[in-house]
C-alpha cells in the first residue's frame, strides 16, 4: 500500500522539470525521490501470516532487477524468494515481530537473473490507536559485498590458524630434531668410550678362557704324572687333601661358565651400544632403503627393561622388503607407540607387533600393527589422540606430543595412521608407509581405511 504523505505539508515548494508545484505535491514529489533513490529497498506488508508485500520502492530495480508491481502481484512473494536453507532462522522466529515490535534478518534472496544476494532486512511492526497491528514496514539492504569481506576475512583467519599450527609443529619437528641430533651425538660418543674398553675386555676374556684351559691342562698332566710316581702314601694324601681344599673340581667347571658368562655380558653391551647408534643415527640427507624389522628390534632393546617389567613381546613379522624412509625418524614412532602401549597397561599385559604387505593400485605398501592389552581409548577422545599437547595422563606424566609427532613423521613419509581401540580390551595403532616413496601420490588417505585392508 502507498504511505501517508499527509504529514509533509511542512515542506517547501520545489520545482520539478521547470515547473513550480503546490507545497504538498512537491512535498510528496520529493520524499518518492528520496525513497526511491536511497541504498535500501523500501517495503510495507501485511502483518499476516502471508506478509504479502503492500508497497515496494521503486530502487528495487536496480537492487534485485524486480518492478515493484511484479513483487506486490504474487502474494508469496518473499517467502518464494528466500533461500531454502535461511527459510527456518527466519519463520521459526518471525512471530516475535508481535511481541517486541522489530526484528532483524541477514539471509539470502533470489534477483532476477536468478542468483542469491546476502540482504539485511530490518523490519517493524506499526499499530493503531488501539494497539492493534496495521501494517509492517521493512527496509532491505544489499550486505553481499560485506559478507564476502566477511568470508575473507573468516578464511584468512582460518588460514592465519592453520599456518600458526603448522608453525607449532614444524618448532616441535624442530626441537625433536634437535633433541634426536644431541641424542647422536651423545650415543657416538658413548659407543667410542664404551667400545674402547670392551674392545680390550673382550680380548683379555678371550685370551683368559685361553689360559685357563691350558692350566687346567696342565693340572690334568700333572695329575697324571704324580700317579706315576712313586710317592709315599702320606703325600699322595696330602696332595689329596690340597686339591680337596681347594676344590678344584668345582673350580675347574665354573669357571668356564664365568668366563663364558662374561663374554656374553660384553656382547650384549656391545649390541646396546650398536642399537642405540641405529636408533638415533641422523644418517644421509636423502631418504634410503632400510630394515624395519631392524628398527623395531632396537627400539624394543633401547627400552629394555620399561618394556620387560611390564608386558610380554609377540612378534609377528611378516616378509617385508627394504622401505624407503629416514629410519631414525620411524624409530621414533615405534618408541612413542611402545611407551603408550606401556602407560595404558597398569597391570602386565602383552603388546604384539605385526607386520605385512598389501598390494594397492600397482602400488607396494607396508603395514606395522602395534597392539596392547591395556586400558584402551574413550570414543570422545579417539579424534583428539593426533592433537599437540593433548594427553589423557595426569598433570606432569606427558607431554601429548608424542601421538602427534608420530602422526607428523608418517605424514611426511607419504604414509597413514590410524587406530582402534576398545575401552577396557585395548589399543591397535596401525601404521602403513609406502615401500617406494613418489609412487603413489595421493594413496594415504584411502589405505587408511580400516575395511578395505586385509592385514587383520
């Protein structure tokens, strides 16, 4: 419906197109012009439930591309023209016009050349004398050069987010690379002082087993020619006696245990000197075939004891070829994996490592399975286990990187992680690297998924 104009009588005359015009024709002449020429669409409707629009400026031309008669003709108007998806924010909220006298809306409206523009549509309840609702009158506005301002800005602080992220994993990669190097550093020395020493220790028990058997030997020929001899019956007895007291027998079996035993001592020194230097290697700058077996087992033997205190070791390895990796970096993998499978298990339990191969696309890739009896996974927690710093074990007992670095390392390695776990039964962290890396570009993500490999 077409406003009262009745109240403008106070404006001066004005000439339109040369020609004066009486006060009050000029008056409406002018307020048509403003309205019609202002950014927002002027409208008045119906406070029913319809809302069938009365009255649309005639800006709603060059705004949406709409005659004002074409959106006063058809009664449903604005509902038809509104986004599907902004329709419910809108109606589920529309009778509190009644109660608080305006409302406020950004939603999404279709123009004529049948594309969706972002409005802002500001709309008021009038009432008569009495109280009664006459009318609703609204103004819309064009917000979509804002609301894509809005979305850049929104992405770029989304982007802004993921790189700081980024930034916080690369300094943690960063700290753990440096923390790997002084652990190489601190691990080749202790293989050059620790070796020197077994070195010659080693050397010495060898030449020592070498003269106790020829002491005992000779013992043996000396025995032999005393029985030969024509001695009185109290030196036999006393030689007897001497070698009663000295308890040769005895000395001559344990003693070759101890010497046997000592040798053994060595090596397994010199293996845990060995192992510590494979796990922490930098090695090569490029990337090369290695063990992963290889790089398991000295883990297991680098944790030693934190391992053995606590749970049975299963292996069942599988016939893997050489990977193609930075080996010290998987080494960290499997000793996050282990220390968790360990925390997760209050009571003795049993970790089994599996091993295997699956063909995928023409492409090779290698998958590790770590699992444990422990404590298991809360399903809220399972999306959160890859996070930095989140960590379900009390105040001061980790760090919650652990998860995370693993999951970068296989990241870089073109690879995936995934785990499965049942509260109370356990855990299964699967890991699947590629055997030749640049293969199979884009291939991580869907190995990753638990029912289309056949490793169970």
């Amino acid at each position: 419906m077409t406003p009262n104009f009745d109240d403008f009588d106070d404006i001066p005359a004005a000439t339109v197109h040369g020609a004066a015009m009486p006060q009050q024709e000029a008056g409406y002449s002018r307020l048509q012009y403003l309205v019609d020429n202002t950014p927002a669409i002027i409208y008045a409707s119906v406070p029913t439930g319809d809302f069938r629009m009365t009255y649309v400026s005639n800006n709603a031309q060059h705004v949406l591309g709409y005659a004002p008669a074409q959106m006063t003709a058809d009664p449903n108007f604005w509902f038809n023209h509104i986004h599907p998806d902004d329709t419910a924010q809108i109606f589920s909220s529309l009778a509190l016009l009644f109660t608080e006298g305006r409302r406020s809306y950004e939603y999404r409206f279709m123009n004529s050349a049948g594309n969706y523009v972002w409005m802002h549509d500001m709309l008021r309840l009038i009432r008569d004398a009495q109280g009664n609702p006459v009318e609703v009158v609204g103004s819309l506005t064009d917000i979509t050069e804002r609301k894509r301002m809005e979305e850049d800005l929104r992405r770029t602080g989304k982007e802004q987010q993921i790189l700081i992220q980024k930034l916080g994993q690369a300094q943690q990669q960063l700290l753990q690379a440096e923390k790997m190097a002084s652990v190489g550093q601190l691990a080749a020395g202790i293989a050059h002082e620790i070796n020197n020493p077994v070195g010659f220790v080693n050397s010495n028990m060898h030449s020592l087993q070498s003269y106790v058997s020829t002491l005992f030997q000779v013992i043996g020929q000396y025995d032999s020619c005393i029985g030969e001899l024509a001695l009185s019956e109290a030196s036999r007895k006393a030689i007897a006696g001497i070698s009663r007291n000295a308890d040769l027998a005895f000395i001559r079996d344990d003693v070759v245990d101890l010497v046997k035993e000592s040798l053994d001592g060595l090596n397994r020194i010199k293996v845990i000197v060995e192992s510590l230097t494979d796990f922490s290697q930098a090695g090569p700058a490029d990337w090369q075939p290695d063990d992963l077996h290889r790089g398991i087992e000295n883990t297991l033997q680098i944790l030693g004891n934190k391992i053995r205190d606590k749970a049975d070791v299963i292996r069942e390895f599988g016939d893997l070829p050489p990977v193609q990796c930075v080996i010290s970096q998987l080494n960290q993998v499997w000793m996050n994996l282990f220390i968790n499978a360990v925390n997760a298990m209050p009571d003795r339990g049993v970790i089994t490592v599996s091993t295997g191969m699956e063909d995928r696309a023409g492409a090779a890739w290698a998958w590790i399975r770590i699992a444990d009896t422990g404590t298991g996974i809360a399903p809220e927690n399972l999306s959160r286990i890859f996070d930095p710093f989140f960590t379900t074990q009390p105040v001061g007992s980790g760090t919650g990187l652990g998860l995370s670095l693993a999951y970068s390392i296989i990241s870089q390695h073109n690879g995936a992680i995934k785990v499965d776990s049942v509260p109370g039964k356990g855990t299964r962290f699967t890991i699947f690297l590629p055997v030749v890396q640049g293969k199979n570009p884009g291939m991580a993500a869907d190995t990753a998924q638990p029912q289309e490999i056949s490793a169970d």
